[in-house]
C-alpha cells in the first residue's frame, strides 16, 4: 500500500478562469488570478492498495456515487497511467467548511489530492509541477498549490499551464473576503458545464477574452501597488462581466439568485457610506466581499441587518498545500 495525505485551502479568483481551450488537458482560455483563503480547506487522504477492486471516494466518511467519483478516478488514472502504477485507490476526504451550505470547493478538493497522490507515490514534484498536475484534476485547483496570491498562467500546453505565487509583501494579510451565503432556488449548473456551454454559444464571449488582458494588468499593478481601491474595481467588473456572459449563452443562464442581486446592491449602498468594498461570484449564488480587514467589522454590521450571523462567513489570506502525516503510515 502507498499512502499519502495532504491539506488545501480554497482559493476565489479575482481575475476569473472562464473557458477551456483544450477540455482534455484543462488549458484555459485566459489567465487568472487568486487569492487562497484560510476559512476553507479540505484534507484528503489516498491510499493506493492491492485489495481494492475499485476506486472508493469517501467525502466527510460517506462513500460516494460514481457520479461523485468521476472527477476523481479520471485524476486517478491519469496518474496511474504517467506513474505506471496498477493499483486502485480509496480517497477519504474531509472538507473543512464553517457551515454546510455548499461551499465544498473542487479547488481544495483537487489540489489536496494532487498532494496526497505526491507524498503517497514519492513523486517529489516541485510546487509548478504539482500546480500543472492539479490543473488536470479541476483548473482552479493549480491556484490553491500556493498561498495568498496567485496567478494561472494559461500557457500553451500541459508543460507550460500553472500557477505561480503573486509576491505581494505581505499586503494580503491586510485583506479579507465576507462570504455571504444566500439561499439558492435555482438548479444547479456546475462550472464544467456553465464555461463549456457559454466557450460554445455566447455570443458574448469575445468581449469577455477581449477585457481579459487589461483587467489582469490592473489586477497586479494595484497589487504591487497596495491599492485597495484599484483592486476591488477591477475584482467587481471581471465577475461582472464573466457572469454578463452566461446571459448571452443558448440556452441562457445566470448563477444570480434575487438574494445575489440583493447584496450586490448593499455592497453598492455600503460603498456610497465611504466603505471600499467590492463583490465577487462564481458559479453559484453566494456573493463574496473583498474588504480590508480594518472595515471587516463595519462591513459585517451593516450586513448584519439582512443576514443572520450564519450566513456571513469571513476568511482571511490563507496558506499553500501543506503535507500530512498519514496515520498508520508504517503501512505505507
Ligand atoms: C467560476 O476550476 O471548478 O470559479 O476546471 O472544469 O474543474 P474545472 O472548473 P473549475 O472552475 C472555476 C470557475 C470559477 C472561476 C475561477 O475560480 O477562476
């Protein structure tokens, strides 16, 4: 048996990863940028064993449906096949979440797995290596290889697509993200699906790649800057606009619940009142708050008002993979 484990913590991109342009190899089609959390963050453990029959996914001690399994056995395989290896794996995983409303993300998901299957296998792979065998797993989960900021270099090929940590000298200890969490009526559409309908229909798309460049440069230049304000404007205009392109897809569709719009809204209103604070959403309802954490407070009670103390989460900057001991590890 080959066992490893290891812990990652989520990461919210602020630059937006929104499109593949190979859905085999997960290249996209444009850089990201991100920002791993500390609030969130999954430990998986994998053990490579000669008694199992098949693959056996474990989220929070419950065994998966091969649905739930797919992403995985695919990641699996692919390192079986690079690393000539023939044995089954049992992946348990637990997410750490501060609530149970759906916050699960598959960027700590993918990445710690990535780590696990390093340290269970001895791959010894360097941080851009282990970045790359993320992205196989799910593209965000190159990102979350590293703390505070981070960059997704979309390059042109397996070798050349990974992140790279952002030197930000230490600014993104000052910052913080409110996570509010809304209620969701609405179907579900997973990013998978969400970025490979609007790459194939949206007639908006083109805008959305056209703005990528300018946004990424506004991005790191108020990073290098220590600009908040720069920051959170280029944050709230790429969300926004890579959300405008789900509405020109066929069919089309948002991930915006009222709820959504709702925040929004207050974060514009608390903004007026001489607040900086900028929102951000991904494939989901829940609304996310760039904020420094010296207003975090202030942000928090003027929510307070409209949300119950559940549904505001705040997370600060968090760190890169870290690995685990594996318990009974003599076996391995
Ligand atoms: C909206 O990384 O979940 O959160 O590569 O298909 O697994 P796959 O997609 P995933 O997409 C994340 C999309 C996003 C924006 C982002 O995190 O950059």
């Amino acid at each position: 048996m080959y066992a490893g484990k290891a812990r990652a913590y989520t990461n919210i991109a602020l630059i937006k990863y929104w499109g593949k342009k190979d859905e085999q190899l997960i290249l996209p089609m444009n850089n990201s940028l991100s920002l791993t959390l500390d609030a969130f963050y999954t430990e998986t453990c994998v053990e490579f064993d000669e008694t199992l029959t098949e693959d056996q996914f474990f989220l929070d001690g419950t065994i998966q449906e091969s649905k739930q399994t797919k992403k995985i056995t695919a990641f699996l395989d692919l390192v079986r096949q690079r690393h000539q290896i023939e044995l089954f794996a049992k992946v348990d995983s637990q997410n750490f979440v501060p609530t149970a409303a759906g916050l699960a993300s598959s960027a700590s998901g993918l990445a710690a797995l990535a780590g696990a299957c390093n340290q269970a296998l001895h791959l010894n792979l360097t941080d851009t290596e282990l970045s790359r065998l993320a992205r196989r797993g799910s593209g965000s989960a190159c990102r979350s290889i590293f703390g505070g900021f981070a960059e997704w270099q979309k390059g042109t090929s397996d070798q050349t697509s990974f992140a790279k940590a952002i030197d930000a000298d230490g600014w993104e200890d000052e910052l913080a993200m409110l996570f509010v969490l809304v209620d969701d009526g609405v179907k579900d559409i997973s990013s998978r699906d969400g970025m490979r309908r609007t790459v194939e229909t949206s007639s908006f798309y083109s805008g959305w790649l056209d703005s990528i460049e300018t946004d990424l440069t506004a991005a790191k230049q108020a990073i290098a800057e220590k600009d908040f304000v720069k920051l959170g404007e280029v944050t709230e205009a790429n969300s926004l606009r890579m959300h405008g392109t789900t509405l020109g897809a066929v069919p089309p569709f948002t991930y915006w619940s009222p709820e959504s719009l709702k925040v929004m809204q207050l974060v514009r209103e608390i903004r007026k009142n001489r607040l900086p604070c900028y929102f951000t959403m991904d494939a989901g309802p829940n609304v996310k708050i760039l904020v420094e954490k010296k207003h975090l407070a202030t942000l928090k009670h003027s929510l307070a008002e409209h949300f119950s103390s559940e549904q505001l989460i705040s997370a600060s900057a968090g760190p890169g993979i870290k690995l685990l001991p594996v318990e009974g590890s003599e076996k391995s």
